[in-house]
C-alpha cells in the first residue's frame, strides 16, 4: 500500500517536468512581435547586402590594403562563439558533470546558430558569391581557406547530429502531448524521434552513439578554431607571426562561448520560465567555469603582447605602440580590461555569480570578444611591410561603411533568429535527462 502514494509523486514529477519545458513550444507571449522584429531587420539589412552584391565590395570600406575588415572580425567571433558547444555538451559531458544536463541543449542550439552563420559570412565577404562552390571544386590542399570550410562543414554536421540525437526522446515525448502543433511540426517530430520508446537496446546505442560524437567533436572543435587562427598566422605579417595563435584563439573562443550561453541562460530562464531548471547553482557553476576560461585566456596574452614586446623588431615595435598608447590604444585596452581582467576579478565573489550580474557581465564579456577580434584582423593589415604611399585616403584609413555594418547587424539577426526558431520548436531544456537525473522513472508511449 505504502508504495502507490510514492509511484503517484513520482508520475506528477514527471508530467511537471512535461508540462514546464512543453510550456513555451505551444504559448509565448510576445514571441510573434520577436520574430517580426528580427525579420524586419534582417529585410532592411538584406538589401544593403543586395546593393554590395550589386556594385561590388567597392560599396565597403575595405581597400587593397585592408582587405580583410568587419566581415572577417565577424566570421572569427562567430566561430568563437560556437566552440561553447564542444565545451559544455563533449568536453564537461565527458567528464560526467551532471549540472550541465538542464543547459547542454541551449549551449547546443547557440552552436549551431554561430556556425551557420560564420559560414555564410565568409560568403557575405565574397565579391562573387556565385563562385563559392569553386572553393570545393578546385581547391588546393595548401590552402588554409579549404581547411576552414571543410573543419566548419564537419563542425556545423556533428553540431546538428549532438543537437537532434540526445533529443530523440524528448521529440517522441512532443509527438504525443503537443496536440495542438501544426501538421509540418507533427511530422518533423515523428521523423525524428525514429520510433524511439526507451526500450533497454535503443536507451543503449542511443547514448553510445551520443557519447562517440562526444569524443568527435572535440578534435574537430579545436581545430575549427586553430585552422582560423592559421588563416592569419601562415602570414609574415606583425601581428599574426606567432606559433601560439591557434592555442590562444580556442581559449579566447571558450570565453566568448561561455559568455553567450550564460546569456541564453538568463534570458531562457526568464522569459520561458524556467527557474526550476535554470538555478541559481547553474550560473554560479558557469561564472566558476567563467574566471577560469578567462584564466588561460590571460595567460596566452600574456604570452602573444609580452614576448614580441620584449624583443621589440621595427615591425613590433610599430604594431605593438598603436595597440597600446596609440590610435587603437582604446579598442585594445576595453577588450582587455571589459573582456577578460575586470570579470576575473569580479567573478571570484559569488554575489557576481548570481543571474543577473553574471549576465551583465557576459554581455560586457561578449561586446569585449568581438572588440578583441577586431582589434586582431584590422591593425595588422594597416602596418604592411612596405610603405603605403600614393595612395588615396581611404586607402590609409580603414572605417566600416553602413553597408558593412548593415550587413554585420544582418548576421547578428539570423544568428537570434535561428535560436528563436530552434527554441520554439524543441524543447530547451531536456525532459528526459533531467527526469533520470532526478531519478524519476518514465515511459515513453509509442
């Protein structure tokens, strides 16, 4: 007798944990005027995009000596931001920390939205996108460009498969209990839970097969990043000759990253209602993670700013004065001081780790990841080997057109747009994972 008041509790848990995450997916207020905003947006900046693919890169502020500029800063932040999804879900998966079970999905969902994205920039940097399919057909080995397309293509693959796999019970839980969902969602939700019902043999290869893309994605994850770090460091240029850029870009990425996750944190938790899954313990667990990415993130400055600063050659002695005390000196210090020192300092108190703080200071965090990023790709291309001279103006100066920034707020749009439409059709956060690590015991109706 005693034992059906227990197995009661235990059903009303789990419809509790149904009913919460289900909750958001079938009604959001306010999610409609999101998503008509975004789309707006994205209308009025594709038609600046629509004006630079019709008058060319000319439209830009880009010349022949900065040839790289908002576009490549944008590609390498974007990248950066995606490798949270080999941090939380392959490598903290892998050492079985459970805490992360309620934000692995959204670390997953911010993944594949940036690398998607960091893909279609460097098309949008293209004067002829219509050529892009050459880079496949006749690409050379030697080049870095091939590198970074095949490592983003393979990332952007295993992403998406650590992104729908572990979700595969969750789905067949939404083709039963979302009744209300259009016929299109109702069909995607069955295609995708492949019939899965928790039998002993499917729970198993589902969690080996979840488990090899684990270790997968940790190679290819690191080398998304190094191969973008080689694009520069295969130069001569003062700046980027440096054998520590590849090792510095993947620590500076797993702060961006992590950043952006606890901002999709905050804003889940609160506007889905969340609280109950997305704790307190959760961000003061990430701002920990926090000051310790930030950590190694130091260090490797350290090292890239205080070595070529010791030996002082003409061409780092140019480089390194306009960074520190000269025309980028402001840029440079905010990035450092915004992005890594200032939240190292106050993360180390817990009263910084609660929601809000830390979500300030990811936002700060964030904006200071993209400054750095700047900061790398355009004071180098302005500190050639040879004089610039007769040359116009603009060719001396690099200053962002509207087109550019219209087309950058374009890719920053589709990027949110993307996790909206990613939010609103999965569930954020797992329902059956976060049931067995609860030790709630379920079953899944076929």
């Amino acid at each position: 007798m005693n034992d059906l008041p227990e197995q009661k509790e235990t059903n009303l848990s789990f419809e509790k944990i149904k009913k919460d995450i289900l909750r958001p997916m079938q009604n959001h207020k306010g999610l409609e005027l999101w998503i008509a905003f975004l789309l707006t947006v994205l209308s009025v900046c594709a038609w600046a995009y629509y004006v630079q693919l019709r008058d060319g890169l000319g439209v830009t502020g880009m010349r022949d000596y900065v040839s790289w500029g908002l576009y490549i800063a944008n590609f390498v932040f974007f990248v950066a931001v995606s490798l949270v999804g080999m941090l939380i879900s392959s490598i903290l998966g892998l050492l079985r920390i459970d805490w992360i079970t309620p934000i692995s999905r959204i670390a997953e969902i911010i993944a594949v939205a940036f690398v998607a994205v960091a893909g279609l920039v460097i098309v949008m940097d293209m004067g002829r996108p219509d050529r892009v399919i050459n880079v496949m057909i006749h690409g050379r080995f030697q080049s870095p460009i091939l590198w970074d397309v095949t490592v983003i293509t393979t990332y952007l693959t295993i992403s998406l498969l650590l992104l729908i796999l572990p979700m595969i019970p969750d789905l067949a839980i939404c083709k039963k209990e979302l009744k209300k969902t259009s016929p299109i969602l109702k069909k995607v939700y069955n295609i995708l839970s492949f019939g899965y019902i928790n039998t002993p043999s499917q729970h198993k290869h589902l969690h080996k097969m979840i488990r090899t893309l684990m270790i997968l994605i940790v190679p290819v994850g690191l080398a998304i990043h190094t191969v973008t770090s080689w694009l520069f460091a295969s130069t001569l240029r003062n700046g980027w000759d440096t054998t520590i850029l590849g090792p510095y870009f993947v620590a500076g990425a797993f702060v961006a990253g992590a950043a952006a996750l606890i901002v999709g944190m905050y804003f889940f938790r609160v506007n889905y209602k969340l609280q109950d899954y997305i704790t307190d313990l959760h961000f003061d667990k990430m701002g920990k993670l926090m000051v310790a990415v930030c950590l190694v993130y130091l260090y490797f400055n350290l090292n890239e700013f205080l070595v070529p600063g010791y030996k002082m050659k003409t061409g780092d002695d140019i480089h390194l004065k306009e960074l520190f005390t000269g025309h980028w000196a402001i840029m440079f210090w905010s990035s450092q001081l915004l992005g890594n020192i200032i939240p190292i300092i106050l993360l180390v108190t817990k009263k910084f780790r609660k929601p809000l703080p830390i979500m300030i200071i990811s936002l700060f965090i964030l904006a200071g990841a993209w400054v750095k990023r700047y900061v790398i790709v355009i004071p180098t291309l302005l500190h050639p080997h040879l004089p610039i001279q007769n040359v116009p103006e603009n060719f001396v100066n690099y200053s962002p057109s509207a087109i550019e920034i219209s087309v950058t707020v374009f890719s920053f749009a589709l990027a949110l747009l993307i996790i909206t439409v990613l939010a609103k059709i999965f569930p954020v956060v797992p329902i059956c994972e976060t049931a067995d690590n609860k030790g709630i015991k379920y079953k899944i109706e076929a």
